[in-house]
C-alpha cells in the first residue's frame, strides 16, 4: 500500500515509518522537521510541512492509499478530512487516548483528564469529526506509551473501558497495531482501544 504517514519523527512515527517500509508498503513521511529523518533509505517520499496546512495536506494525499496520522487532534483531522474527501482517499487510521472514553479506573481517569484536560477534550473532537467525515476511518486509543522493546503482541478491545491487557503499551507496539489497523479494512468505521499485552 501506499501510505502517508503525518507525525512522522514522533515517537511513534518513526516506529510506523521502520515497520511499514519493513511490511514492503511505499511510505510518505509527513513531517513539520524533516531534518530530523535521518535515515530516508526505506521511504518512498518525504514531505515537509505543518499538517494544519490544508494546501500542503492536499498535495500529501495524492494518490495514497491511506493515511496514518502517528498524532491526534482536530486541526490535523480538519484538514485531513478535507484534503482526503477531495482527493478520494478513503482509508485513514488516527491515534487517540484510552482516556477519550474511559470511566474506569476511576482515580486513574479523573487525575488523567484534571492534567491533560484540554488535550483530550480535542482528541475527542478530533474523534468525532472523524466519525462524521464518511471516510474509512480508524481511530486507534492508546493507553500509555512507552519507549520500552515492543512486545509484538497488544490487547486490542472495542470498549469504552478496558476488558484486559496492561496500562503501559510500548510506542513501536502501539505503530503496529496502527499499520495493522490500516491493513485490515474489516477496522474500517470503528475506535479500537489498545493496551499492553498481558
Ligand atoms: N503519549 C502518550 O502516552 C499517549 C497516550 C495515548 C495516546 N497517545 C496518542 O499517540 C500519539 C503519538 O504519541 P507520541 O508520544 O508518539 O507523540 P510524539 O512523540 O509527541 O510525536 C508527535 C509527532 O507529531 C508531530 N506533529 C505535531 N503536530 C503536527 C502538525 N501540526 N503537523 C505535522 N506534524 C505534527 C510532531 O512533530 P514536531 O517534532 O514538529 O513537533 C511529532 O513528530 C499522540 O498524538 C496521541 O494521539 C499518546
């Protein structure tokens, strides 16, 4: 496949960007500072630009076969959504936060959204025009990330709350779950919450 890739030298992205060229699909990183990708030799394309440019999103898109953004949030999923519906781009897999949802555990949720209120309250933004945008959509809820070896294995659950694995999920684990989500069209229209494995 040809993926886009936006938050590309995240800590994620660069995970997403090693793996999936790895997978044989011809990535394009998307990145505010390209010059903090290093080693290019796996890519197809690199583009540079801020993601809530909606001229830059546009010329990103073209011709992919879906887009993996390795960071949430609605200004990115504005322009996003835009760019993709006019360039007829369906697939796209979006990070988020376990928190978004969650009721459970309750002390560990209420001091989560007390410290990162705002940023949650524009994933689920982010979340929602998503779900509105008639695109091929995947929202991908992380519980906590880590820098940790991947374990090549996650909990995967459609549930608001977690229905088992653990609160620390390593970020390269996290980008296959999301090259996973993207390969799997079955994923397609539905938010996936995603933990360590047990
Ligand atoms: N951290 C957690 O524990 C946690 C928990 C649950 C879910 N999540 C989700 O996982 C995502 C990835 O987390 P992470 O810790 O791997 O992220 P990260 O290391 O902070 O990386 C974010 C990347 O996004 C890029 N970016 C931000 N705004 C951009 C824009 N407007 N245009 C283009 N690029 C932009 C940043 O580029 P610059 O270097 O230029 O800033 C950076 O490369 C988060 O965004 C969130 O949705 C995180």
């Amino acid at each position: 496949m040809k993926i886009l890739v936006i938050g590309a030298t995240g800590r994620t992205g660069k995970h997403v960007l090693a793996q999936g060229a790895a997978r044989g699909h011809e990535i394009t990183a998307f990145a505010r500072r390209p010059e903090l990708l290093t080693d290019r030799g796996g890519l197809a394309g690199v583009i540079a630009g801020d993601a809530h440019d909606l001229a830059t999103m546009r010329a990103a898109v073209q011709g992919q076969d879906a887009v993996i953004s390795a960071v949430g949030g609605s200004g990115i999923a504005r322009t996003l959504i835009t760019a993709m519906r006019e360039a007829g781009v369906r697939r796209v897999v979006m990070t988020s936060s376990r928190s978004v949802p969650a009721t459970r555990p309750r002390l560990a949720v209420t001091l989560a959204w007390l410290f990162f209120r705002a940023a949650y309250v524009d994933l689920a933004r982010a979340e929602g025009m998503l779900q509105v945008s008639g695109l091929d959509y995947t929202i991908a809820r992380a519980t906590m990330l880590n820098d940790k070896p991947p374990a090549g294995r996650v909990h995967i659950d459609f549930a608001d709350n977690a229905t088992g694995g653990a609160a620390q999920l390593a970020r390269a684990d996290y980008a296959m779950a999301l090259l996973d989500a993207a390969e799997d069209p079955a994923l397609a229209g539905r938010a996936m919450g995603i933990c360590g494995p047990k």
